[in-house]
C-alpha cells in the first residue's frame, strides 16, 4: 500500500476484555515496529520483527502483550485481559531495510480506551 | 543504555520568532540521529535525520547539527510559521537491527 495502515483507528473496550490492533506495512518492507504513545511518556518501544528472525520482544510491558508478523506482511498486536493502564495511541511503522539510517514511516496509529 | 533527553513543553512562540527545541543523547558508538514531527490529529512524520558526527539535517526551514562532543542534536528554526505547531520527537538510532529510541516529545504552539 502507499502507507502504514492501521486499524481500528479507535477502540474503547470494557476492562478484562482482550483487543487485537492490526498494521498493514508498505509493501516490501521488511522491517516492523509497535510503539505505545502515552500521555506525557513520549513513545515506549514493544516489538520488533525483522524478515524472518526470531522478534525483538523486549520492550513488551507484560506477559498480556504479544505479537504476530507473517512473513513481511500484516502484524497483529494482542493485548489480553485490558486494563485501564493499556490506554494509549499504539503506533506502527515500517522501514525498508533494519538500517537505523532509513528511519521510520508510521501508521495513524489505534487509540485505545480501556472504560 | 541508550536514551534521549529533550526539553520539556509546551513552548509558545509567536510567528516569525526563532525556535529551538533541544535534545541531547546518551549512547555508545555512533548512533544515528533523528527528528519526527507530529501534526494534531496525523502520525509521525520523519522530519530531518543525520548519520554521523557534524552533519547538518534539514528540511522544511527546519535544521539540526549532528554535536559528538555536546551529545546534542538541537532543533531550530529562524522563523516559525502557525502551520509548525505539533509535536516534535528526538530519536536516535543505535546498533543495526534495535529500534529506535524516542524522547518524551515537545509540543510547540506557535500564534499569529
């Protein structure tokens, strides 16, 4: 696609509920990335998939967080039993190559509201 | 570990007037160094980048001066516009296959 999609471009659910975010990268990008923007907390790293290897996990809050990467295309973000904590603006992005160099292209991003 | 620092907003400014937002870093060899920008209501956006110590990124009237011996990657422009109010992120780039680390953010509102 010409951009980063994501969806649901907003989400509110009820606590205790599990939520799935979905990221569509451009096309032939190999690279993937989750961030979590919270207020006043800048970006928080999640996740990282690169091609096929094994993702970078380590930025994931807790053991409620996963996500998936099929080859080099959509990801899907789950985050299991929802608390009020876990709302944010939960941003993709893509880049061509892991080049740090390259820098990123983001998704809008799915805001997140946990009632 | 590596990380960013940037200065605290909102910074208010009126239009025409010099802004500078300023980020320095923490890391070890030689990481890349970037600014995103965020309008309200859109996702970031890659504002200017530079890759090694002294080089000068720019675009949009923005600049900022890749600093080794500060740990500084500072953002300015001479004449601001209401059309730059947002959010704008310092990040930097360290090893080949890690993400990037973000700062907090600086929110800048600029009035006519």
């Amino acid at each position: 696609g010409a951009g980063v999609s994501q969806s649901p471009s907003n989400k509110v659910t009820e606590k205790g509920k599990d939520v799935e975010l979905r990221c569509d990268p451009i096309s032939g990008h190999t690279a993937l990335y989750w961030y979590r923007q919270s207020l006043g907390q800048g970006l928080e790293f999640l996740i990282y998939f690169q091609g096929n290897s094994a993702p970078d996990k380590s930025g994931l809050p807790s053991d409620r967080f996963s996500a998936e990467r099929t080859g080099e295309s959509v990801s899907t973000l789950t985050i299991q039993r929802t608390q009020q904590e876990d709302s944010a603006v939960y941003l993709c992005a893509s880049s061509l190559v892991p080049d740090i160099g390259f820098g990123y292209t983001f998704g809008s991003g799915t805001r997140l509201t946990v009632v | 570990g590596d990380s960013v620092t940037q200065m605290e907003g909102p910074v208010t400014l009126s239009e025409e007037a010099f802004l500078t937002i300023n980020c320095t870093y923490t890391a070890t060899g030689y990481p890349s160094l970037f600014w995103y920008v965020q309008y309200p209501g859109e996702g970031l956006q890659l504002l200017l980048k530079a890759t090694k110590a002294d080089d000068k990124g720019s675009n949009k009237g923005f600049e900022a001066t890749y600093r080794k011996e500060t740990t500084s990657f500072h953002l300015e422009k001479g004449s601001v516009q209401v059309s730059d109010s947002a959010v704008y992120f310092c990040a930097l780039g360290g090893q080949a296959g890690t993400a990037l680390i973000f700062g907090k953010g600086t929110t800048l509102s600029v009035s006519s």
